[in-house]
C-alpha cells in the first residue's frame, strides 16, 4: 500500500502539501469520471487540446483530495487549502512511474500482448483459457495507450497470479515506457498494419518499436508468415526463445495444418507445441489470433486436456460498449461479454456520460474468477455502484445474492440465483424510463436479457462507432488555434446518426456549441440532459416560447424575424440569447446589407431583450479550389458587415464563418468560432484528407432467403434486369423505406457479404432487395455490409450522383441506431 507522501520519492517530484496523507486507492485522469472516494488521486494531464489543470478545482469541489500537477502550469495550490499536491515535470510520466513501482512489488509472471490488431481479442480469449489455472489480471477494453497501461496494472493485487496485458503506440519512443511498466517474461506479437503508421519513418521502424515491448521476455509468440516481424525478432533478440508459427514454413518452430471441419477448423500443431485441436471459427482473422493463444498457453506448459473444453467456449466478443434503444422508452448499455472489477469500471464511467434519463439501473452477475474473498469484493462493487450513484440494482448469481447486505446503501436492489429466475419474473412489466446497463460473466448467458429488453425495431441496423467520432473531432480541434470554439451541427437526427446520443458524446468531450434545424429538435435535447448552448437555425414565431423555456438561441436571419422577435419579447418581459445570420452571397437565409444600419439600431435600443452571442454566414463553395476567389470575396464582406453591426454593440458576439470544408481549407477564417457538421461523421469533402478521419457509421443488415435464378429468368418489380447465368441470389432486409435508394437498383448498388461484392440485381423494393452472390460462401442470416470503414460511403454517394450528406441523412429511424465504444 503506498501512501500519497511517498509517490514524492517515487516520481522524483515536489511535495506541496501531504494532506491527510491517505492510502492511494485510485488513479484518475478524466475529470469527468471522478471516484467520490478517498485515496484518489487526480493527475492534471497537460494535452495539446486540452489541460488537466483547468478541471483540478472542480474535482476538488467533488471530493477529491489528492493532486498531481505538472511544473509551472496555472495553477494555485491556495485554491486547493486541504488537498494533497505533487508537483512533477510531467503527470503521465509521474503515473507511468507510479505504476511501475507498483508492478515491481509482485512477483507475478505477465504476459504482453502488442501489434496492429488482435491485441485485445488474444488478450480475451488467452484470459479465458488461463483462467482455468491462474487468478488473471488484464488490461479493462482496449486500455493499451501511455495512459491506459499503467491504469491497468494499478489493478495487480495479492490474488493474482498472472498478468495479461496489452501495449499499442502510435509513435517512436513510447514504447519503451510501457516495457518499462509491465516487464512481461511472455511476449506475444499479433500482426502489422498500417494504422498509426504516420508516426514512424517506415513499416521497419514501426517493427522494431513495437518489438521494444520484448525486452525482458523468455519466450515470444508470433506469426513466422509476417516476413518483417520474423527479420526484425530475430535481429533484436537472436538469443531470446522465438515460438514463431506458420502455415506455410514445415521448419518453423511450430508448424500449423489446417483442416476445415463442419462448425469450424481443425488445427494440427507440431515442434515445439504440438497436438490437434478444433475451433469454432472459420474465418482467417479468428483462426490467426486462437492461434496464438493457443501456441502460447501450450509454450507456458498448461495442460493440453483442459483445451478442448475450453477452446469450443471461445466467442466472437464484442469488445466493446453499445448503447441500445430498450423497450418502455429506456436505453440499454451492452456489455455482456465478461464481467471484473476493472470492466465494471469502465462500464459505470461510460453509463455517467448517458444523460438521457435519470433513473439508473445496473443488472450485475457473480464477478468470477477475482481472486478475491466475495465479501471484499461486493463491498468494492458496492462502493462503485455508489459513487456512480446507481438507483437500482439487480444482482444475479449465487455469490452476489449471498453478498447483498453489502448493497444496503443502494436505494433499490433485487437478487436471483440464476438468469432463467430473472427472465421468468417478466423485467419487461416494470423496466420504464430507465437507464440499464447490462454486465455480465459470459456462463450466465446475459445476451437473453438483453434480447428480452432492446426495442425491436428491424434487422438493419445502424451501428454508431463513438470511439471514431471523438477521433474525428479531435482531429478537427488539432485544426483550430488556441481559443477557437467549435460549435456541432446535430441536426437532421445527427446526419441520420441520432442526435440524442451523439449530442451526449459531444456534451461530454466539452464541445462549445451544438446547432440544430428546427425548435422542436434542441427542446428535445434539453429534455434528454443536454446543458451545451444550442443554436436553432430555423426558429419560427411560433416557438418563441420554447426558445426562451429552454434556452435555446435562435438564428435572426431577417429584419422582419428580428421586429417580430422583439416584439414579442417586449411584450413578453423575456431576454434571449441569438445569433445574427449575414448574406455574403450564399442567397439562402440572411439579412442583406442594407438591412444592416436598422439591425444594428434596433440591438442597441434593445439590448434588455436580445444579446447576440453570436454573428455568422455561410460559405457557398468552401469545399471547392474553382471558388477561392468567391470564397475569399465572402469573408472580407462578411468581416465588413460584422463590423457594421457591432459597432458600439454591447458585447463582444462570436464570429463564425466555416464549415467542415472551410476548416480545413481556410483557416485564416476561423474567427471566434467554427461549425463542424459532415467531417464530424468521417467524410471529409474535399477528399484531400480522408485519410486522417475514421468511418463513424456502418449500415448492415442480414441475408433473409438464398435461392437459385436460371439464366434469362427476371429478377423483381417490372421485371428490369435478368438474370445472365445461373445465379445464386440473396434476398437481404434493406429497401428504399430504409434509406437505400432506387438509384442502387439494376447493379448500380453493390454491397459487401464476406469481404466480398455482391451487386444488386433488379429494382430495390420497398423493404429489401435481391444480390447476386455466386461464387460467395454465404448462409441465411449472414451479415451484408451496405457501407462502413469496408466500403466507404463515398463509394456509394459517388455511384449515384450525389453526396456523403443524402446517404447518412436517408438512413430511416426505423433502422434501429447501435452505439458503441471500445
């Protein structure tokens, strides 16, 4: 147990203050997951978007007490009168050696785990064969960056007796850090891509870093078909126990036959590992990551008789958190893939960001396999369910209904021995208006809960990555200088994505803005929690009310909107926040120049009443090089017309002029702020840097019917295209009502089923249509990818004429809307 006063000599810092000089229990670095709870200590992590330093006071004012900060950062530690301060150089190296010396007091042997993908399902599946034998510890999700390895090994405990770990970088020199930290005696080198490829020099380099890790293994496990990890182990470490494997090599240290089988593969390994065994996987990415966690639980010398068993239990995970529409107007949190402390955690911090309903609900298995009595360990769930401020929680499993006197501060709680006892007292009847995060161990079959309680709503489905849409926002506000504001367009049911739920992620990731179409869209955004300012575009006299109820600021875009507004106002006795919109030559909504002199009168005379926030135009054709000169022509009238109607205006409005386009294309026109729409969701329209954005949606949906066409028999209404060959057709559930255009009938749409194209034959019906799938291995049921990262969006807006924007936008809200963070 280290207490707050030592972390002085461990990081090599500066004590301020000791404060009570606590026992440290929790490592924090997000303001915004804070433990209400002593022992926790908040690291002010200064970014380049951002700086810990601002949030300390607030993470006082909740409780905690205990800060580590960085050398010559604003801060005063007299606003912090009873805390604990450490001042270091920098907060993430201080925590990184703070994890460190907590590794150095166990002895347990660990497992590291790196490469370009894979990490985290090798680490799963190689945590549920061990576990049989060892008490493991592993890395929460995808926590492998400088920061998410050293939470993770703060989770080592007396009980473990084996670590499994993952480690990722995205530059020269953070690797040795991490090496550092977890000093793995196994090592386990998955594969290598491209992603994160523009922080080194060459694919060689990138090699090695990550071959860094090693440094203080026995034995390293890797694929020997990967030329370049094979040269570059070998280079490194000629005197270290290389287990490469191959399918192709019969002289490798392990050599792999694979055999297909009925429900999956058969593996024959012989060398250095040997034996034969079945997996139930068939594809080529799965069959590669079960073999690593098999050569490696086989090197470690773990008894082969427990594989079999063990391997048939082996899932395709979702390794991730989705957020699902429930039944009763609630909204599920998935995450029944495992269940421990640490991915509890996590869970609970992701279920704080949901602010769409009050009342929260957690349905919690026996955590299994800990290592830890059962009467500590549910005081620890408790503790956290409290601090997250949990209402509700239903406990199922043997060892946690035995534990419930230790919930008793939870103002609701409910126990069953067994999942079929909670499916059979009918949860649907009384689950209303609720948060519900769903987590459990896999034997207790959670997904049954789960199918009970999501709404149904089609088998499309619209899947909603989080984690890349905070990717592309970052990489926008990378765009903006120091104090630049960044306001979000959610409109049009967030570009068809759901404006609720991402207006919960912008909220969360402290965007300045959001901005929506109509009234009724930013009412319902308050009604779903969402405090951020909100700019309406397209307000109406009828909703001057609501604007003023729910502190939403409209757009004044004429003299007589502005006369009517104040009108009512006066009449009313209420003042408004508003933002005035200026025609530069865009001709859609905007005052005119010369309306501008009565504007101007009419905000000074009436200033009780309406305060601009905000002054903007638009930009006809920022995303096009043909109209700079246009462009540039818009932004000197627009700085013009700005200085026209603030002259002698009280207060200073914020200017903004670009879109997503013009972010990046003209930033000397960023003014005070700018609008982020299109780029936010990963297209990026001037096609010049796509490459640096993620796709944030995919739309998928299932193989309904397979049959066979002969050759010359019509396909579909009006009999518009015929089959050319004796062709195998796959009925699939999308159509024209769910966003998927007529303009993709007759092979002009194609999709992907099994990494491969299948073009659509004939018209696309209201509810599904029909592809041509000959030569493709497909099933009834099997997934069929309309677009996402596999096969970008722009292919499909580019084949039928139009753009990015129509495609996200058609998607109907019939689609039921999957969101989902790693």
């Amino acid at each position: 147990m280290i207490h707050f006063a030592e972390l002085e000599t461990i990081t090599r810092g500066k004590l301020l203050s000791a404060g009570a000089n606590a026992p440290v229990q929790f490592l924090l670095t997000d303001s915004r997951k804070l433990i209400y709870a002593s022992g926790a200590v908040f690291f002010a992590i200064k970014g380049e978007r951002h700086d810990g330093h601002a949030f300390a006071g607030e993470a006082y004012k909740r409780g905690i007490r205990y800060f580590v900060v960085e050398e010559g950062a604003d801060f005063i530690p007299e606003q912090l009168p009873e805390a604990g301060i450490l001042e270091v150089k920098s907060a993430v190296h201080a925590l990184q050696q703070i994890a460190a010396h907590h590794r150095r007091q166990f002895s347990l042997p660990l497992i590291a785990i790196t490469g370009s993908n894979g990490k985290t399902i090798v680490k799963e599946w190689l945590a549920n064969l061990l576990s049989q034998h060892e008490q493991v510890v592993r890395s929460p999700k995808s926590y492998n960056s400088q920061i998410g390895v050293p939470l993770s090994v703060w989770q080592i405990a007396a009980p473990h007796s084996l670590g499994i770990f993952e480690a990722g970088i995205s530059t020269t020199g953070e690797m040795q850090k991490l090496a550092v930290i977890l000093q793995p005696q196994t090592g386990i080198f998955t594969n290598l891509g491209t992603a994160h490829s523009e922080g080194f020099a060459s694919q060689q380099q990138k090699a090695k870093e990550k071959a860094l890790l090693f440094a203080s293994c026995q034995k390293i496990i890797y694929c020997q078909d990967y030329p370049l990890i094979h040269q570059t182990l070998q280079a490194l470490y000629p005197h270290k126990q290389l287990i490469g494997w191959s399918r192709t090599d019969s002289s490798a240290p392990v050599f792999v036959v694979e055999t297909p089988t009925a429900s999956g593969v058969q593996l024959q390994l012989s060398g250095a590992v040997e034996g034969r065994f079945e997996i139930p996987f068939k594809e080529s990415a799965s069959i590669e990551n079960c073999l690593h966690c098999l050569v490696c639980y086989l090197a470690l010398g773990y008894p082969a008789e427990s594989l079999p068993l063990a391997l048939r239990n082996l899932h395709r995970l979702a390794m991730r958190l989705e957020l699902k529409q429930g039944i009763n107007h609630s909204y599920l949190i998935d995450d029944t893939y495992n269940n421990d402390l640490a991915g509890l955690q996590v869970a609970l911090d992701f279920m704080q960001q949901q602010k769409q309903l009050s009342s929260k609900t957690v349905i919690l298995s026996d955590l299994l396999q800990t290592g830890v009595a059962d009467a500590q360990l549910y005081r620890q769930v408790a503790l956290l369910l409290n601090n997250h401020g949990i209402d509700h929680l239903i406990g199922i499993g043997p060892a946690i209904s035995k534990a419930k006197e230790a919930f008793s501060d939870v103002s609701m709680s409910s126990f069953f021995s067994k999942t079929e006892d909670f499916l059979q007292s009918r949860p649907e009847s009384s689950i209303r208006h609720q948060l519900i995060l769903v987590k459990g161990a896999r034997p207790f079959g959670f997904e049954r809960i789960v199918q009970r309680l999501q709404q149904k709503i089609h088998g499309t489905v619209l899947e909603i990555n989080l984690d890349a849409l905070t990717h592309n926002l970052n990489y926008y506000r990378s765009k903006l200088r120091p104090g630049i504001k960044i306001m979000v367009m959610v409109k049009a049911f967030g570009y068809g994505s759901g404006s609720h739920e991402i207006a919960q992620l912008l909220q969360y990731q402290k965007v300045d803005y959001l901005a929506v179409a109509y009234t009724d869209e930013g009412v319902g955004l308050r009604q779903a929690g969402i405090d951020v300012p909100i700019m309406v575009m397209n307000p109406s006299p009828e909703s001057f009310d609501k604007l003023v109820e729910y502190r939403l600021e409209p757009e004044v875009f004429s003299l007589s909107f502005l006369q009517e507004l104040l009108l009512w106002l006066k009449a009313q006795g209420k003042s408004l926040q508003a933002h005035l919109k200026l025609d530069t030559g865009m001709h859609r909504l905007g005052l005119e120049e010369e309306d501008l002199a009565e504007t101007r009168q009419l905000l000074i005379d009436n200033s009780q009443y309406l305060q601009l926030s905000g002054i903007f135009s638009h930009l006809a054709g920022a995303d096009s090089p043909d109209f700079n000169d246009f462009s540039h022509e818009q932004a000197q009238l627009f700085q013009q017309f700005t200085e026209q109607v603030c002259h002698e205006l009280p207060g200073q409005p914020l200017r903004h002029l670009v879109n997503s386009a013009g972010i990046l294309r003209f930033p000397e026109y960023h003014f005070d702020m700018v609008r982020l729409g299109i780029g936010l969701y990963g297209a990026e329209v001037n096609r010049q840097e796509q490459e640096a954005l993620q796709a944030v949606s995919t739309l998928k949906t299932t193989i309904s019917q397979i049959k066979k066409v002969k050759k010359g028999e019509s396909v579909g209404y009006s009999r518009s295209e015929r089959a050319m060959r004796d062709t195998l057709l796959a009925t699939i559930a999308i159509g024209y009502a769910d966003g998927y255009d007529r303009r993709f009938s007759n092979g002009t749409g194609q999709v992907l089923i099994k990494n491969q194209l299948a073009p659509i034959i004939g018209r696309v019906c209201m509810d599904m249509c029909m592809v041509d799938i000959t030569g493709i291995d497909a099933e009834e049921g099997d997934e069929v990818i309309i677009f996402g990262p596999e096969r970008p969006i722009t292919l499909l807006s580019d084949s039928i004429g139009t753009i990015p924007y129509e495609i996200l936008t058609s998607v109907g809200e019939r689609v039921k809307r999957v969101f989902y963070t790693a």
